[in-house]
DNA sequence: CGCTAGCTTGAGAGAGTTCAAGAATCGTGG
DNA sequence: CCACGATTCTTGAACTCTCTCAAGCTAGCG
C-alpha cells in the first residue's frame, strides 16, 4: 500500500532486495542471500513523482540511492543561479555515492520522469562494505564509469573552442539520450537540454524547431507520459560529426 | 644509474616502495610490509621529463601509473583536433586507473614537468587486489575524488551560459593552480591554459597580460625551471566570483 | 474555457574566435 | 658569451555565434 510522505517523496515500503528485478547489475548483487534478508530489512524503497528532489547539494549526507527505475538528472547551481547539469542517471545507476566520503552532496539530485529508488543509510553501509570486497569492486566500477561520462560530457557536449557549435553538440547530445538502439530519444525539457549543453533555452529551441522542421526530428506523446522525440538517427550522426545533411 | 628507454622516458630501476615518500599516501600504503618486498619487484619505476606522453587515448592499457612527484595534464582531442584538458593530476594522484575496467584508456597522459611515476602493470594488479579490502577502498576514494574534481571543472570552469566569463574563471583557474596556500602558482603555457577553460590560446593571454599589467600577477622563473607565478590571491579571489577590482 | 507553464521567434548587443603579424624568450651551437 | 632559429606569447581588427530581452504562441490542466 502505498502512501505519502515528506517532500512528495512515497514509500512503497521496505525493499525486497531478493525479487529486485536489479539483483545483478545494482550493488545489492554483491550482497549474499544470506546476508539479504537483514540488509533489505534497512532499506527503504521509495518513489518520487517527477520534479522531486532526491537529495539537495550541499545537504549532510547519511545515505546514498540505487535507482531502480526512471532518470535522475544531477544539477550543480551557479552563483548566478543558474542550473548546470553535470550527469544524467538511469536505472541501475548509484546517485549520491559520494557521501560515503565527504560529508556533504556534491549536486541536487532531481527526478525527471516517475523514479523508483532505493535509499541506503550510510551509517549500515560503511559497516557492510567492510567485509565485502565484490560490493567495493563493483563501486569502483560503477564510480569509474560515472568519471568517464563526466569526462566524456565535459570533452565532447561543453562549449568552448575546438568544440562543435551548438547544433552538432546538441545532436550529440540526442544522440547520447537515445533509447537503446531504437529511434526514440528521452525528451528532457528544453530547459534541461540547454542546461546539459551549457547554452540559452532560447538558442536550444531554435535548434530543435530547426532539426524538426528538417524533418530530423518528430516530437511525439503528449502530458507527463510518454514524452520522446523519434529522430532520424543517419541524419543527427552526421550533424554531430559535422557534415551538411540535405533536409 | 639512469638510463633512457623508449619514448624518452626513463627507468629508474625497480621501485623502491618501503622507502616510498609516499607510503603513507600512495595507494601501496594498502600493501601489507610483508607483501611489499614481492610487490616492489615488478613495480618499475620511471622518470618522464617534460612533454613526454605516459600514455595515449584509445591505446590498449595494460597498466597503470601512481604519480610520485610533478604534475600530469589528462588531455582528450576533440575530432577538430584541439587539446582539452579534462584534468590535472599531481603527487600522490592515480593515472590511468580507467585500466582496470575498460581494455583502453580514455585520456592522453602528458607530463607537465619532470614527473616520476611508478607503473603497475594491470595483471598482477588484479591479482593482488582480489583480497585486498583496504586497497580496493583506497581506490574507490580516489575515484571519487577525482570525479568530484571533473564535474566541479565543469561546472565552474567550462564556459557556456550563466558560467562566469572568461577572466573570471581564469581566475578560479589559476586559484586552484596555487601551491598550497602560498602566493605561487603554477604556470602551465597559456595553450594549456587556454585548454582546461575551453578557451582561445589568444583570449587567455589578454586576459593574463591584463591581469599582469593591473599587477595581480607577476611571472617569475625562467626555462622549464621553476616557471611560476607570483599572485595577488586577495584580488584573484574577488575577481573570481565576479567583483570589480581596483588595480 | 481560461490560465499557467513551457515553448517559440525576433532583433540587437557582446564576449570570444579567427586570421595575421609582430615581439619575447629559450636553448643551442659557434 | 653572444648570435640565431624556433618556439611561445602578445596584440590588433574584423567577424560570428550565442546571449539577452521582449513578445507572442501552444498546450495541457483545472
């Protein structure tokens, strides 16, 4: 039975980490059968509808999330109040890792579509990564990999010289949002589009009415549900290397 | 006894970890006494002078580096061919690590200065980090600090909307180039300057050459001693988020 | 059916780029 | 020790991409 609480957030109720659709791939395989039962006794399943904040920057530390389901998009604010996002999160991935460490959250963390998460308090985990090498190798993992994207977002979808102009970074962009293998691509809000590429709302927009008109690009579902572009892959790869495509 | 090897760097013969200055900071603090007498026999550990390449992007790694002393710049190419810098490593830092996990490495390594930097090759790596708990804990600090470092420099230092302008972040630049909490700052060349910010080598020398006139900064020492810069770090301060500063 | 939040579009201004020389500086060899 | 060639850095002027500000527009939602 679900129900409401503080900050919009919902619990659905303590976790049970053995039927986790996630037991391979999130952290919680690491953790033996055994030792399973008393670990999901101490984590929290919980929901957020769309726009909630998981945790604010900033903010004491005392647990970290393994997402089950949807997309959690980091942000980092400027001192002219503007929201930067540093890293786009889906299901399976850890957000606030870094309270293991430092005392504090290095971004806000905010749910963009429906997200399904699992929160694990701090003070149990450092106790149980101790002994647990897999669990810790599996962090690094995860962690190196989060390190590459950065690096990869900062070199290849940052402005600044040597780097493409804006239309073929945001090309990359939808590209790198794409869907698997298909030719649907997550429609973020063209603020967050904007805030991912480090340009104006405006200039984003007008790059996308622009890609669309060339028929790269189709908007489609409507609402909170569903919302995606389907996009003309073959066309955006070349934007995003750079070439002319003839609409 | 030095004697050169390929690619100009050098080997210094085999480490020496139980005298490693570094012991207590270096992730081999993690290595038992005991194990260390086997580990520092084929731990190599190398001198590479300056504008030596550790390693190149894409290249297959099999090893990777602990930086005993000088300073490293990670640098990835955009298809344009300009020079990014995605970060900057020093004594005590890890290069390379992304080793572990994917088969190629994701950065060109280059020494800024005369670096030393001992080389782990990745198969006994792995070996030994299978039931080493403290190491693996060692490294996953390091990762996460190192990718706390990246999206800080992507939000405060890259450019694009509501990041400061230039001379502002030239400023935060050079501030977190300082040496410890003296007046001195490193003076990489303003190519690398004009790379980590994502600026014109042009624009980061007007800015420089104005904040050298105004008299915030002083370049001192001469060839590839000892360049560095003498700082006004107050002033630098204020311009770094943006106050106007009397000259 | 109207309201609000999100998106689109226009026009002008500015920060930073490019291209093109010129000035320093380095370290090398006579 | 000084002269020379090669980097590296500086400076100027024109140009361009993107930002800002300011309206309109659209579409979901109550």
């Amino acid at each position: 039975m679900t129900h409401p609480v503080a900050g919009g957030k919902t619990r659905e109720g303590k976790g049970n980490c053995s039927d986790c659709a996630l037991r391979q791939t999130l952290i919680c395989s690491d953790v033996s059968r055994s030792d399973l039962a008393t670990f999901h006794s101490w984590v929290d399943d919980l929901a957020f509808p769309p726009g909630t904040v998981l945790y604010h920057m900033e903010a004491p530390a005392d647990g970290f999330y393994c997402l089950r389901s949807g997309t959690v998009k980091l942000v980092r604010y400027s001192m002219s109040g503007v929201a930067r996002i540093v890293r786009i999160l889906k299901g399976g991935d850890v957000a606030g890792l870094e309270a293991a460490f430092a005392d504090t959250f290095a971004h806000t963390a905010v749910a963009v579509g429906e997200v399904r998460a699992c929160r694990i308090p701090l003070s149990r985990f450092r106790h149980m990564m101790r002994d647990n090498p897999p669990l810790q190798r599996r962090l690094l993992e995860k962690s190196q990999q989060a390190l590459a994207e950065v690096e990869t977002w900062l070199a290849e979808l940052a402005g600044g010289i040597g780097a493409a102009p804006a239309r073929q970074r945001l090309a990359r962009l939808l590209l790198s949002l794409r869907d698997g293998r298909s030719d649907r691509i997550h429609r973020f809000s063209i603020e967050d589009l904007g805030g991912m590429l480090g340009i104006s709302m405006e200039t984003a927009s007008r790059i996308l009415s622009d890609l669309t008109r060339q028929g790269f690009l189709e908007k489609c579902g409507s609402g909170r549900a569903e919302r995606h572009f389907r996009a003309d892959i073959a066309a955006l790869e070349k934007i995003a290397v750079g070439e002319a495509v003839p609409a």
